[in-house]
C-alpha cells in the first residue's frame, strides 16, 4: 500500500469532529473568517450657530439686507436699526451627556477654528465686510464650529464666549497666535486693552430726519434723559448724534504683569469671560442662536449717555453696559440669550 492510500485511510477513521478541526488548520472549509467592522470610537460634529430677533432668524451676511427690528426704540416708538457687525469667539466648546458629563469637542483645524495649547477657539461670524459702518470686518463669513467627539449621545452644549486668558494678549502678529485671533482678522483687536474684543455686536439705528438713512440715530443724551449739549465760543448747541451702538464684550482692566506668564504678561481686573450653558441642544436637528432682542433687553440702541464710551465697551459703570451683563450673567444657567432652535 503506498503511503498515499495509507493517509487517505487514515482521515476517513477521524471522526467527522477531528476531520474538520484538521482541515480548519490547513486552511481548508468556509472563506469566512469571522472578523466584524470594528466599533467607531469617534463621530463627526457640527454645532450651527443663527442669530436671531426673538423668533425671527436675521439674514446675515449683506449688510444691506439685515434689518434688525425688535431691537431699537426713539419716543417710545419701535424703529429699525441695520446690524452691521455681529462676530463672537467661542472657546473649550463641550457637549453635555444626559448624566451631565461635558465632553470636550475636538475641533478641525482651519481658518475659523483652532487649537490653542489646552484650549480650543473659533470665530462665529455673521458679517462679510460689506457694512459701511462696519470697521475691520472679513471677507466671509462662518456659522459652523466642526469637530469630533467620541461615539455617543449628547443632549447639550457648553462654551465659554470670549478668548482664554492664555490667548487673549497673544502677539497677533506671531506665527504661533491661532488664525482665528491673529491679524487677520483686525476687527477683533482691542488694542486698548492690548488683547481681543470677545463679542463685536454694532447696530446702526436709522435716522430721526432722513428716512432709510442709518446714520445719526443715536442720540447723545444726559444721565437724566435730556438731551446733551456742547459749548463751543459761548455758543451752546446739542450734541451731534452718533451712527453707531456698538457692544464690545472683553476683559477690562488690563495692565502689563511680567509675572502673569500664563496670561500673556496681563492681569485684569475683569476678565469678563462669560460660561454659556444650553442644556438642551441637539446638534444633529439645532442650531445656536444667539438672541439680540433678549442681549440688549433694558437698553436702548438710540441713545448713549453723554461722558461715556460709545455704546457698551464692558465697563461696569456705563449705564449702557448694566443690562447686557445681567443678560450675559443669566446665560450661565441657561437664560435666553444663547438658546437652541431647528436647523
């Protein structure tokens, strides 16, 4: 018998078990090896960002087409205001599982976003440069904050609306400073406090004379009320009326510490960095808005009190800026400010 017939045999005396265990080992039976796709640890995220007039969603981006109402007041009497610039930072962006963990949103790197060190930053902005009372502004606009997240289900969103301390003095002109607060974008510098505006908001009422004219709507008045006055040569005349609100949120207070290395070389004695809370939110179906009629809710975009700065520039003594912080401050705990609507 020839050694082929005498293995031959041999496998036909293996029970049926054996035979298949001896033909899985030579790679004999089924091709399926039974390997499975592999679980994703991450997802994809994008947080959508609107801008909104209580229940209105404002067109933005041509100034021209972005008439605000709802907002403005002269005589007790509703009137509209142009917004002619509307650009906000949101760092250390986080979403909220339903036991309440803030899962950090790991962004993509860009021109709009980046990250900075431990801290992340991006640019929500709503205007593309177009406003003629619009200072600094950018050619595009962006409304999206893109990242990553790990696998899961989240039910809100966390954000710090300013620029961290660690950034927020940064040299703009550095090649290490993020893209989204370096010089390319100039609008957003405070150079007076030698760091970023956090929030440029500016509207621009229209006209008490000229109808459709938005210039010369805000009207310079006395902590009274009245109508301011100037001097000049004995002669004393009203206060010429200005064309723009703005409100610019950023820390104040700031001076040059060379031992806040941390903080770029400077304390501040109010940083205001306002902690946003929407705690439900989700990302897939909504958007963020950000609510102008609930921001300058107390305030009066027609008139600034004369011996302060324009409009609202964070200080906690102009009477202009009093409300927009409890507005703000509300925003910490929910508030309406910051709120999520439908995509």
């Amino acid at each position: 018998m020839t050694s082929f017939h005498r293995s031959a045999l041999t496998l036909l005396k293996l029970s049926p078990l054996a035979l298949a265990a001896l033909l899985g080992a030579c790679g004999g039976g089924s091709d399926d090896t039974g390997s499975s796709t592999p679980t994703a640890t991450t997802q994809s995220v994008a947080i959508d960002f609107a801008a909104t007039v209580g229940s209105t969603v404002l067109n933005i981006g041509d100034c021209a087409s972005t008439t605000v109402s709802g907002v403005a007041t002269r005589n007790g009497v509703a009137v509209d205001a142009r917004l002619t610039d509307l650009r906000f930072y949101v760092s250390n962006l986080k979403l909220l599982k339903a036991d309440g963990t803030a899962v950090a949103v790991t962004l993509d790197e860009s021109n709009w976003q980046a990250k900075a060190g431990s801290d992340t930053i991006a640019l929500i902005d709503f205007e593309n440069g177009t406003c003629t009372n619009n200072s600094g502004g950018t050619g595009g606009t962006n409304t999206r904050i893109t990242g990553s997240v790990p696998a899961g289900s989240y039910v809100g969103a966390i954000f710090t609306l300013g620029v961290p301390s660690s950034w927020n003095h940064s040299n703009p002109a550095l090649a290490t400073t993020p893209k989204p607060i370096d010089s390319s974008v100039p609008g957003m510098a405070w150079s007076w406090q030698a760091g970023r505006k956090f929030t440029k908001i500016e509207l621009s009422p229209v006209s008490a004379t000229t109808p459709d004219a938005y210039t010369g709507g805000v009207q310079i008045i006395n902590a009274d009320g009245t109508q301011a006055t100037t001097t000049t040569a004995g002669v004393t005349t009203a206060t010429a009326n200005a064309s723009v609100f703005p409100y610019h949120l950023g820390s104040t207070g700031c001076v040059a510490d060379a031992a806040a290395t941390g903080t770029g070389g400077y304390t501040c004695t109010s940083p205001n960095q306002v902690d946003v809370r929407v705690a439900a939110f989700n990302p897939a179906s909504q958007r963020l808005t950000v609510d102008l009629q609930a921001l300058f809710a107390g305030n009066n975009v027609t008139q600034n009190t004369t011996g302060t700065a324009g409009g609202c520039m964070s200080s906690a003594s102009d009477p202009q800026c009093t409300a927009m912080f409890t507005m703000l401050d509300g925003a910490k705990s929910g508030g309406t400010v910051f709120r999520a609507i439908a995509k």
